[in-house]
C-alpha cells in the first residue's frame, strides 16, 4: 500500500505490545484514543496570579495533544485561591475562569484527545513560590500574594508556614468548593474530573496519620480520615454527568513509618469505586518531608498493579516511565490499564508518535494529525 507520499508504508516491526498501548480505552462514555496519557504538571503559568490559563497553557495542552496523547489532564487547578499551590497556579473558582479555560479544551478536542482537569486544595503545601514570583520551595508571604495555610491539623510541612487547623464548618465549605469547581469544569467542555488526593495536598493530609491527628469524625480510623475524599467524590459525581468519568490521585504510600501505605490505599480505592469513581491514578509520596524514595524506572508501577487487582479498578501507573517499550510492557502485561509520561513529554511533546513509530504501529493507526502525515515516521 502506497501513503500520500507515493512511498510504501513500512511493515509493522512489532505489532503486540505497541498495539496494547495504541488500543483505545471506554470508561463510562468517554473513549480514549490509546493508553498513552499527560499527568497533571503544574506550570505555575497564571502570571497575572488571577487563576487564568493563558496562551502558554493553550500551547503547552494543544502541542502535547497534537503530539498524539490520548488523555490529558490539566494541572493542579485550585478550588479556591487558598487552595492554589502557588499565586501562579491555575483555578476554577470563579466563572471568568470557565472561558479562560474553554478554548484551550475545545483544541484539544478537535484534535481527537480527551481532556480532563485535576482540581485541588493545596492545604498546608499551599502559597509557595513559583519561578515568577521566588520564593521557591519556601511559604511566600503575605505582603508578596501569600496566604495563612489551612490543614486538618496544625503541623507544618518541613519549613513551610504552620497551618491553621479547620474546623466541621471550614470542611463542608471546602466539599462544596470541590462541587461548583467541578461544575465550572464541566461547563469548560472538560471531559473527566481527577481530584488530586495525592502528594500531601488538603485531601491526602486528611488520609494520613501523620498529617491528621482530629480526632473528630474526620480523623482516627481510616473510615474517618478517608470521610473528606469520600464526600467530595459524592458532591462532584453529584454534579457531573453519568456518563463522564471520575479519577482520584492518589499516594500509594508516604514512604514513611506509621504512615500512609498500600493496604490503606487498596482500602480507599475499593471505597471510592464503591462512590462512582471510575479509575485510580496511582503515584506515591509528597506527603510527609525528610523520606527515602526509591526513584527507578518503574519504581511505583507495582503499587498500581496491586491497586488494580485487589481493588479491582481500572488505574494509571506513572512515574519515570520513559520509553516506548516500557511502556507498551507495563500496559502488555496487564500491570496498568494506561501510563502517564510526564517529564519526558514536557522535552518531547511528540513522545506518543515517536513511540508509534518505535513499536512499528502503522502509519494509519497512529495518532497523527491530517496534516502531519506527510511528516510521519517510516
Ligand atoms: C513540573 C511538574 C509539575 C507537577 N505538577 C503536578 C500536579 O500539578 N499534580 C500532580 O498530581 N502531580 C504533579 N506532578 C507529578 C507528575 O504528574 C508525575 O507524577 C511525576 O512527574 C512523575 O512522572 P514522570 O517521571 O513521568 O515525570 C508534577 C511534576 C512535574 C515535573
């Protein structure tokens, strides 16, 4: 068979594992294009610290998208302004934000990717710096755009400003935060919700011991530190449609004694599915300071696999997931139904064709663009 360019078309190299990854992927009545997905990276890109996404998010979102990503999920989006991580994080508190956002989602569309965003409260990790503003891996202060910090108990993250414990009022504020965030993002056009419970944010120091000692109903056992989770899943499935799916990020461990681990994480992922969540998007750490990560290729695909199958849900593994037979190996063998290529796609928006031509997945299966055919990989 001859392309547009009048030249034969290679022959598959491989087909098994590169056509796992390339395979499309329903969940509820979202399809995905292959297995190949953008995690959430903050960007710290909202200069004008009003919440925005501007031009730069546009090209950032739609160039990975043309680059052939199935699924993409839009950076840590506060629910409010104290829950931005940095002055500069992007939001959905507000419905100016609604349109700043709409455009950069409609493009992704068009180009056959789905898009989703993952909304969040920063809690005691929240107003710290960005490469804008300064003030990096440290709290900014008030008089530079800083905020008083809250969390489910007053201990500070490592140096970062102590926080201000909430109280029952503050958390039922903060679910019915998660629910019109959710809401605006459906009226952007976003296809799917994740809810960041991962990395020692507002809803992950609530699962934690180490980072929530209340000893209300929402601490103690893990049925209490999970409440909050729970609760905002059921306020945004209560405001999404049926059809579009809901995803939970979440820590698998703390890497930390006494702490958060798997066993927990299995028990929550049972839970939330039991709650209308649709997929987990396993990562781990962020939560305590001062642990040892054993950082390696691979290293937190086994605490996907086993969330996968003791929980029996559909999950996501990431983390320096780099190439193109990696990945196609750890959806092959059933350790994860999708991978998420982070820092290797910010150097490469192009990963997902790259690997295309890698796995030798045909031309016409990859996910080029019309117009880029005649540039394909052959
Ligand atoms: C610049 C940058 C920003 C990030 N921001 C977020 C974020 O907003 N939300 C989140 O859950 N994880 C965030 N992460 C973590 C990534 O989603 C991903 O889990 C991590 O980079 C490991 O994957 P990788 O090895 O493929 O980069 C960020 C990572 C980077 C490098």
């Amino acid at each position: 068979m001859n392309d547009q360019n009048g030249k034969a078309a290679k022959k598959p190299k491989k087909g098994k594992n590169g056509s796992d990854l390339f395979s499309p992927m329903a969940l509820r009545g979202l399809t995905v294009r292959n297995r190949i997905w953008m995690p959430p990276m903050d960007t710290y890109s909202a200069l004008a610290q009003d919440g925005k996404p501007t031009p730069f998010h546009y090209q950032h979102y739609v160039s990975r998208a043309m680059g052939g990503f199935g699924l993409i999920i839009a950076e840590a989006t506060g629910v409010s302004p104290e829950g931005r991580i940095s002055p500069c994080d992007v939001g959905l508190w507000n419905d100016d934000q609604i349109e700043a956002w709409r455009w950069i989602v409609d493009d992704v569309k068009a180009t056959g990717a789905v898009m989703g965003v993952q909304l969040n409260h920063s809690g005691r990790k929240g107003s710290t710096g960005c490469f804008s503003l300064g003030f990096i891996g440290n709290t900014v202060p008030p008089e530079h755009g800083g905020w008083q910090t809250v969390a489910p108990s007053p201990i500070a993250y490592g140096h970062y400003s102590m926080p201000r414990e909430l109280s029952v009022d503050d958390i039922h504020a903060i679910v019915g935060e998660f629910r019109a965030a959710a809401a605006r993002a459906v009226i952007a056009g976003f296809q799917f919700i994740e809810i960041h419970a991962a990395h020692g944010y507002l809803l992950s120091e609530f699962l934690d011991p180490l980072s929530n000692e209340r000893t209300d109903e929402y601490g103690g056992g893990l049925a209490g530190r999970m409440r909050l989770l729970v609760e905002v899943a059921d306020a945004i499935r209560s405001v999404i449609p049926d059809d579009m799916p809901l995803f939970v990020r979440i820590s698998a461990t703390d890497w930390a004694a006494g702490g958060w681990d798997l066993d927990q994480s299995v028990d929550v992922a049972k839970t939330l599915k039991a709650h209308g969540v649709d997929l987990i998007d396993v990562s781990t750490g962020g939560i305590v300071p001062n642990v040892t990560v054993p950082v390696k290729a691979n290293y937190q695909v086994p605490f996907a696999t086993q969330i996968r199958e003791r929980a029996d849900v559909p999950v996501t593994a990431v983390g320096l997931i780099t190439k193109p037979k990696q990945a196609a190996k750890i959806v092959a063998r059933g350790e994860a139904d999708a991978v998420e290529i982070g820092r290797a796609a910010l150097r490469d928006p192009y990963w997902p064709l790259r690997a295309a031509d890698k796995l030798g997945v045909p031309v016409a299966e990859a996910p080029y663009q019309p117009q880029y055919v005649r540039g394909a990989y052959r």
